[in-house]
C-alpha cells in the first residue's frame, strides 16, 4: 500500500481521504443562522466551487472552517457559536474553539490561498499605479526629447551664424591688413613726396626773377600739398577709429565663442541627464518621485537654455547689424581714399610736368651763365689789352678808326683763330662729363635690369600661386573622396566630409572636419566622443597616404582609444597599406600585435640594464 511504500522510502507522511468512506462534517442549523451576520463570509465549503463526488472530502475538512472579513469579526464569532473547527479571515488569521489565535505577517511559503489572493489584489493595484506614472514620466521624457531635438536645432542653426560670423571677420581683417599696407605704403610714398618738394623748395630759392612763374604755381602745389595731407592724416584718424571698432566687433565675437562653449557643455549636461533617466526608467516602480524631481528640474533647466538661445540669438542679430555698419562705413572710407589716390596721382603728373619746366629752365639759366662769364672773361681779357696798351674803353669807343672795315674783320679772325689755339678754359670738364654721362647709363641699365627682375619674379609668383591653387585643389579632392570611403569602412557606415572654411582663398582657407557615425547627426570633430575623434584621425591619416604614398610610416599608440571592434577594422586597413608602406607601430594592444609581421620588446632583466627581444610572426 502507499502507507507501507512511504515508511520503507522514508517519503514522509501522508492524509488519505476514501471518498467511499469518509464522512463529512457541518455546523448544526443553531450555528448557521450565525453565518448570515455582516462580515462573515460563511463556510469554506459554500465559498468553493467543485465537483460532487469530491463534497465527502472536502466537507470533512472544510465543512466546519468560517470564513470572516476580518479579526475582530471572527472573535465575536466565536463567542457566539460552537462546534466549528477553526474561524479564518481574509489576511490569514485563525481564532480556534480553544480560544487559541493565529496571525502576524505574511509568509509567501506558509500564507493561505485566500492572503496570496489578497497579496495578487494589491499587487495588482500597484501595477497599475506603476503603470500610469510610467505612462506620465514617459511622455514627460518625450516632451524633453522634443525640447532637446529644438534646442539641438537651434545649437546647429548658431553654430552654422557663428561660422560664417567667422568667415565675416576673417575677410574683415583680410581686408584691414590690406588697408594698413596700403597705409603704409601711402606713409612712406609721402614721406618721399616730402623729400622731393624740399629738395625743390631748395632749388626754387636759387633760381633768378625769371622763375618766380614757377615758383609760385610750387607754393600753390605745396598747398594743395598741404591740404590733401590734412586729408589723408583725417582719413587716417577715420581708418584707425575704423580699425578699433572692429578689434571691439572680434572681442564681441569672441564673448559669443565662449557663450556658444558654455551653452554647448550644458546641452551635453543636459543629454546625460537624459541618458540617466532612461536608466530609471527600469526601476521606475522603485524611484517614481525623484524622476518626477530629477524632470521637473531638467524641464527648468530646458526653459533657462532657451532662454539663454534667445538672448545670444539677438545679441548676434544686434552684431551682424553693427557689422554690417561697419563693412558699409569701410567701403565709403576705401572709396574715399580711392578718390584720394586719384587726385595724388593728378599732383604727381603736374610736379612732374613742373620739375621738367624747372629743368629746362635751370639748364637755360646755367647756359646763360656760362655765356655771361664768358663774355665777362672776354670783357676782362681785352680791357687788361687795353690797359696794356695805354688805352680804355671810353676812348676806343669814340675814336676814329682809320682802317677799313676789311682789314678789322681780318684782324679779328685772326684774334680768333689765336683764342681757339688756347684750348679750352677747363680742359678736365670734358673727361667729367664723360664719367658722369658712363655713370648714368650705368644706372639706367642696373634700373632696366632691376624693372625686368621685378616683372620677371612677379609673373614666376603668379604662376607658382596659380600652380599651388591647382595642385592644392586637386590634392584636397583626393584626399576627399578616400577619407569618404575610409570613414566608411571604419566606422562600418556613416558619412564624413572635409569643408574649406574659404574655399574663394584656397591658399588660406582653413578645413573643417564633419563626421556622422552610424545612428548619429553630423556633427565637428570636436563633439565626437574619444574613440570616435580616433578612429576619424586615423580615416584621414591614411586617406592623405593613399593619396600620397610614403615608404615609411610611424605610429605611436594610435589605437589606444579604440574599442576591439573598432580595433580589429584598424589592423585590417594596416594590413592592406602594407603592402605599399612599412609601418612601425608603438602599441599595447593584442590586437595590433597580432596583425604585425615582427614583434620588438624591451624588458629589462637581473642586471638593470635593457633588452630588446625581437618575434617573427611571419
């Protein structure tokens, strides 16, 4: 039998209930009309629900057994009614006909049926409740998602102003350098111009009353001289106040950098609150009311950034305004001293025309002079004659000439032919003359030569410049594509481009990298994580030396912040620049190891003194 079974086994213990035996049991009719009382639920028998053929059964057991809503119920109960076996109530408690009491907290392994049916109740409803507040911090989450989508937006929108702000300030001072060149230029030409008109002034003092004409249209042309250096100094005054203005516009920008930076690292605050509160989302049930706080805060933080958004986007609405002043009051003042320029340039072409009148005059002046000091030598020479003689001039002049006029003019050609026997009056002003005419033409050529050099290395500058553009252009657009496709293969997907911040300057132009890993926004370089900012570098290292190959290539701990996939696709693209570069690589990483052909370590043994050991994994 299964009794005897049991005891041979030592399986424990067992109640049998014969249905064709067993005799139930029930509470005598005086007892029942207790049961109909408020809070008492009745028999556990008439509460059940079974088949017929089990009631002998069940009623031995749980015909006498009283179920009540609570304690109190079941006490009173009990004072009323005998012959039942046991009172139970809703949360587990037992009151016997002894007057014994059962109760406490519940117990998942020794609870009722009728407590574990309570316990799955209020179970229930606090699911339930869960579930709502979950619903409620979801759509709170939602509604921050949305507000860091806009914010992200607008972030983007500023960042896209502030570059072109950049741009803006970059031609600026492209544009002011230019100017103060020129500046410098027209400082150093006036200094010239000075030098001439002094120079002038000082030849005008010399001359004689036939050159006062000229010397007074010099005084007009000092005078207007003077005026169009009161001018330019004005336009100086008006250029430098011009300049500071725009230093003040740089310092200005610079501010909003820094605004952009600190708005930047808040956004990025923000995105890890967010990141955090998708991890309370699991344990929702355990934390419901710090998400409610840890939102609250995060949504007031949100409204203080767009706030901050509004302000920085009119302060660079205001700015472009002002800028946009400036740039119009720098083309009037380039326009002005265009115009001044001009009129310069008229003053130059009239000195000019001045100094060659001046010029022909001096070398009349200086003709006559040689003429009337030798007419006055002459003049000497024939009055010591006289004297000589006995005679003067007063009594040659008014004698009577008893010769005819042939035989004087005989006598004078033959006086003639006498002074030109003499020679010269300075016999070295011929050899002068000619050092001084070989010295000119000596300069005038080393001047040619000079003008030549000059156009010859300008139109050589021109050419490399045009040459650089082509080549850097070219080049760039190779190193383009191949760092496209690399990205791509890093990062197993994604797109990545290289942006000329000038592109109308290529020379000058700066480069901007924009990468979007998969899953992600593009986005600059400086706003990827560690591991991503590597692996782009990398991408555009070997997109410049597929571009341009090199025999030799070192690498130190390039890979030292990526992950082991990210590894893996690195060694790789190693293995398959290898076959056109030798690469030594200073590493750490297995994976690196593992994908090279030699190993070189250094170790360091008894002796203090180090070692190199070299593996040939080939």
């Amino acid at each position: 039998t299964l009794i005897s079974w049991l005891k041979q086994v030592k399986g424990g213990r067992v109640t049998i209930l014969p249905l064709n035996s067993v005799q139930g049991s029930s509470l005598s009719g005086q007892a029942k009309k207790y049961l109909s009382q408020p809070k008492v639920l009745g028999t556990a028998l008439e509460l059940l629900s079974f088949s017929k053929e089990y009631e002998p059964a069940l009623a031995s057991l749980l015909g006498r057994v009283i179920i009540t809503e609570d304690l109190d119920t079941a006490l009173k109960l009990k004072r009323q009614i005998t012959g039942f076996s046991r009172i139970v109530t809703r949360d587990g408690s037992m009151v016997f006909p002894s007057g014994a009491i059962t109760g406490g907290s519940l117990n998942t392994r020794t609870s009722g049926l009728l407590a574990r049916k309570a316990e799955v109740g209020a179970l229930q409803e606090d699911l339930a409740t869960f579930k709502l507040q979950f619903k409620e911090i979801s759509a709170k989450e939602q509604g921050i998602i949305d507000q860091t989508v806009s914010t992200e937006r607008q972030l983007k929108e500023l960042r896209e102003e502030h570059v072109q702000t950049q741009l803006l300030i970059q031609r600026t001072n492209q544009e002011k350098k230019q100017a103060e060149q020129e500046m410098a230029n027209l400082r150093n030409y006036r200094a010239r111009f000075e030098e001439a008109i002094i120079k002038q002034k000082k030849l005008l003092e010399n001359l004689d009353a036939e050159q006062e004409l000229t010397a007074n249209k010099v005084k007009e042309l000092e005078g207007d001289e003077i005026r169009h250096r009161e001018f330019i100094g004005k336009q100086e005054e008006e250029l430098n106040n011009l300049v500071a203005e725009i230093d003040l516009a740089s310092k200005e920008e610079t501010k909003e950098q820094i605004s952009l930076t600190e708005l930047k690292g808040s956004i990025e605050k923000l995105q890890i609150r967010i990141d955090n509160l998708d991890q309370q989302k699991k344990a929702a049930s355990m934390a419901s009311q710090e998400a409610k706080q840890e939102l609250d805060r995060l949504s007031e933080e949100v409204k203080e950034f767009e706030k901050v958004i509004a302000e920085t986007a009119a302060s660079n609405e205001i700015r472009k305004r002002e800028q946009g002043k400036l740039q119009m009051t720098f083309e009037e003042k380039r326009q002005e001293r265009q115009i001044v320029l001009k009129e310069i340039s008229a003053l130059e072409e009239e000195l000019l025309k001045a100094q060659k009148e001046q010029l022909q005059k001096e070398r009349a002046l200086y003709k006559w002079e040689m003429e009337h000091e030798q007419l006055g030598n002459e003049r000497a020479n024939i009055l010591e004659s006289l004297a000589e003689k006995g005679l003067n001039l007063a009594s040659i002049l008014v004698r009577d000439v008893e010769r005819n006029e042939s035989a004087l003019k005989k006598d004078i050609d033959g006086l003639r032919r006498k002074i030109n026997a003499l020679g010269l009056v300075n016999p070295a002003a011929t050899q002068e003359y000619e050092r001084v005419q070989q010295r000119c033409v000596f300069l005038r050529t080393q001047l040619a030569d000079l003008d030549q050099a000059r156009e010859s290395l300008q139109d050589v500058i021109t050419e490399m410049d045009k040459l650089c553009r082509t080549k850097l252009s070219d080049t760039f657009e190779k190193v383009r594509v191949e760092f496209q496709k690399l990205f791509n293969q890093l990062f197993s997907g994604g797109q990545a481009d290289l942006i000329m911040t000038d592109p109308d300057s290529i020379l000058t132009t700066g480069i901007e990298i924009m990468a979007r890993p998969p899953g992600k926004k593009l986005r600059n370089l400086l706003l990827l994580s560690g591991g991503e900012r590597a692996l782009t570098a990398i991408a555009l290292l070997f997109a410049i030396r597929k571009v341009k190959p090199t025999p030799f290539c070192v690498l130190d701990e390039i890979d030292a912040a990526l992950d082991d996939s990210n590894l893996h696709r690195f060694a790789e693209l190693m293995v398959e620049f290898s076959k056109e570069t030798q690469f030594l690589v200073i590493t750490h990483r297995p994976g690196t190891m593992e994908a090279a052909h030699t190993l070189y370590g250094v170790t360091m043994g008894e002796e203090a003194y180090s070692q190199i050991i070299s593996v040939s994994l080939t």
